[in-house]
C-alpha cells in the first residue's frame, strides 16, 4: 500500500512516522511535509493544501491507495470529497462533518439541536 499524507506540521509527522512503521504500508509520501518528515519519507511539493483538484492530480500522479489529509482547513474545504470523488480512498471527514471542527458557531449549534450539554456561547 502506498499511502500521501498531506500536511507539514507536527500531526503529520507523527502520521507519517507511525504509518512508515506498518510492514503492510509499502511506501508513504508527504506533501508538501517538512525537512523532518524528509528523513523518513519523501517529500512532493504542493503549493495550496485545500485545492482538491491538484490533490486528487498529485494522488493519481503517484498512484496511491489512500491519502490522509491532516490538517483541519483542507478538510473544511473540502479535499476529503474531491479526492474520494476521483476514486482514491480518503482518510479524513467530508467538508460537512469538518464544519463540527471547524467552526464553533456550527458545532454549538448541532449540540443545541441534540440537547448536548455545553458552555453557553454568543456569535
């Protein structure tokens, strides 16, 4: 299995480091990653991180079977769906489940809905 994790921060690392571990994984490429992240992986550059298009075209481009998006501002754009929408397995929430993570007006408002108690909050 070779697997993308797109990303460059310290979650990433972490990713890429224990997904280097797994006898099942063949290979893991980080974009666009970090000088770290370099020396257990190799690193692709990729220059907006929540254009979906040039995702899915660098997943296709290296042929990989699954992508792991870790930061959360790609995943509120949407990334997860456009490269699940080119066929290539995606790990990470689709742009509305991402909403609960990234905006806190939407997440207290689904937990006023479901009757979950939280702090109150003003928008």
């Amino acid at each position: 299995m070779q697997i993308l994790v797109l990303g460059s921060g310290a979650r990433e690392h972490a990713l890429v480091k224990a997904l280097s571990a797994d006898p099942g994984v063949d290979a893991v490429v980080a974009a666009p990653g970090n000088p770290g992240i370099g020396l257990i992986a190799r690193c692709e550059p990729l220059a907006d991180l929540t254009d979906g298009a040039a995702v899915a075209a660098l997943a296709t481009r290296l042929g990989v079977d699954l992508v792991v998006v870790g930061p959360e501002v790609p995943l509120v754009a949407g990334v997860a769906d456009v490269v699940r929408a080119a066929g290539i397995d995606c790990y990470g929430p689709s742009a509305a489940a991402a909403q609960l993570e990234g905006s806190k007006a939407f997440a207290k408002e689904v937990m006023s809905a479901a009757d979950v108690p939280t702090a109150l909050a003003q928008v």
